[in-house]
C-alpha cells in the first residue's frame, strides 16, 4: 500500500528542491590542487599605492571564471615591491573575497626563514588553503639554507605547501629530496630548463604523490597536460581561457582543447615580449583594473604594434571568455 503522504508535506514539497539546490549552492566548493592556479596581479593607483577595491575584484573575476586556484602574491605579483605590513592586509582581501569558490595559495616567501615564518603563521590564521613559497628572497641557492628555511616553514603551519622554483640551486633532484623530508609538500611549479622534461621526471622518480606543475606563461600547456602535469601557474588576464582549456582536455574533449589553446597561445608569446603589463592591460579592458601602473617602473611599455595584435588575440578569444 502506498504510504500516506500528510497535508503538511504536500505544501512543502514545491519548496523542497529549490532549498536543496540552494543549500548545495552556497555549499564551498571542494578544494582542487591541479589545474590552472593563476600567479594574480597587484594593481596599483597612480599614487602607488595598492588598489584594494581592484585585487578584490581581481579574485573575484577568477573565481567566477572557475579557476582551479589563485596565488597572491608572487613573482608576477611584484612581491619584490611589495611591503611586510602590505602583504599581510591585503592577503587577508584576497581570502576573504575568493575562500571557499576556489582554492586559495598566499605567498609565504621573505629574506630569511623568520620573515617567511611570520607570513606562513598569518596565511593560517586568515584561512589561506594553501602556503606559496618560493627560495629565500635574499638570493641563496645554497641547498642546505634552504632546506631549513623551508623546513621551517613548515614546521609554524599545518597547511599544505607549494614551492616555487627560483633560483638556479632549486633543481628537480633538490626538490624531490625536499618533497621526501617535508610531507607538507604537495605541489612543485618547474621553472628551470626545459619544464616539459621535468613534468615527466618528477612523476616518473617521485616517491608519493606531489604534483608537478610549471610557468612560462602556459606557453606549453597543451604538451604538459599530455604529459600528465599537475597544471600550471600564469598571468590572470586570460585565465578563465586557460581554465577553459584545462577542463576540455580532462573532460575528452582534446580536440576542442588543442584548438582552444592554438587560439591561446599568440597572447602567451605576446606575454614573452611585453611581460607583466600585459596581464594587467587585459585586466583593465576587461573592467577588472582601473590602471596599468606597475610600482619600479610607471613607463608603460607597449607599443602600438603591441596593442593593435592584443586587440586580435582579444577579439578572437571573446567568445571563449568565461567573465
């Protein structure tokens, strides 16, 4: 016999979908660790000073874009340029905007081990996901200093840790050793000679999962994934495109992906000309910045040649844009 099904739960049902499917929505999206984790920008105003409301609308465009992580700061971010208290406010902005609709890395690198300590104790404490280290600011690549110092900045946080590759003594067969003496090390980004030939070394002589991913701008993103790379790491101008490769090609859809990438891949050289004031450029067409000022020099330098090729590759991938 069927069972009885009472009044109340009859006027209820209607509701019932709606509030599940709201409940799923607003539910944080799982943490993913390959894909594209997009080194985000600093914007700045005319004055220099960091613009706020610019970086939060900045993690906000690459979580909509579905990006599969961000990283502030970092190289591209000008982290060089950017103060001790800076980086603790506005790391803070970047959490708050992006947590739980994409996974958030924050940059933990400093001079010595004790400034990147402090950086890596207040990634926790804000609810980074993630900590980001490259090598000691200072310019060592002496192996042993910087096993302590990554050492020790694992041993102030129980977040996983993404080292970056930059300096010449941070080979593949260091960082394998270091991913062995540091279980926090989940994710390795390549940038010494050639990135394709060390995506495929560390998964061949890896010992537990961590995971390679690489720079370059994502110049060679398509031969990475057939690779198998964990990702990659580049400018956040066209990354919902990046993104949009990354899941083509993971969803059997390569053919899509490869074209999608052929399209890509003009800007990525483009990038290799004209470096970071590029993705910034991008970002202002794109509503995200007000300016394309970069702190250590105020001189912008593309050239009309520049700009008339961007507004082609800019034209061609419009209809792949996410955001």
């Amino acid at each position: 016999m069927p069972e009885q099904i009472s009044r109340r739960m009859m006027l209820g049902a209607p509701f019932a979908a709606p509030l599940a499917n709201a409940a799923s929505a607003a539910a944080p999206k799982e943490l993913q660790w390959e894909g594209i984790f997009v080194i985000m920008q600093t914007p700045f105003l005319e004055t220099l000073e960091i613009d706020e409301e610019s970086l939060r609308r900045e993690s906000d465009f690459l979580a909509r874009g579905r990006v599969h992580g961000i990283v502030w700061p970092a190289g591209a971010g000008e982290t060089v340029s950017l103060s001790f208290r800076e980086r603790m406010q506005y790391s803070e902005a970047v959490v708050k905007e992006a947590k739980g609709r994409t996974t958030v890395l924050i940059g933990v690198h400093g001079v010595s081990k004790f400034e990147a300590m402090e950086y890596a104790r207040h990634a926790e404490k804000i609810g980074a996901d993630c900590l980001h280290a490259l090598g000691p600011s200072n310019g060592t690549t002496d192996q042993e200093i910087m096993t302590d110092y990554f050492e020790a900045i694992a041993s102030v946080s129980r977040l996983p840790i993404c080292i970056q590759v930059n300096n010449a003594g941070m080979t593949t067969d260091f960082l394998l050793k270091l991913a062995d003496r540091i279980p926090a090390v989940k994710i390795l980004k390549l940038e010494l000679g050639d990135v394709t030939h060390e995506v495929t070394r560390v998964l061949r002589d890896r010992k537990r999962t961590v995971i390679p991913s690489t720079g370059g701008g994502a110049m060679n993103l398509y031969a990475e994934m057939e690779r198998g790379s964990g990702g990659t790491m580049a400018g956040a101008g066209l990354a919902d495109i990046q993104a949009e490769i990354w899941d083509l090609y993971h969803a059997g859809r390569k053919a899509e992906s490869e074209s999608l990438f052929n399209k890509f891949l003009r800007a990525a050289v483009l990038e290799r000309r004209t470096t970071y004031v590029l993705m910034k450029e991008i970002l202002r067409r794109r509503g995200i910045f007000k300016t394309v000022v970069m702190r250590n020099t105020r001189r912008f330098t593309m050239d009309d040649g520049d700009m008339k090729e961007l507004d082609h590759i800019m034209e061609t991938l419009k209809p792949q844009f996410r955001v």
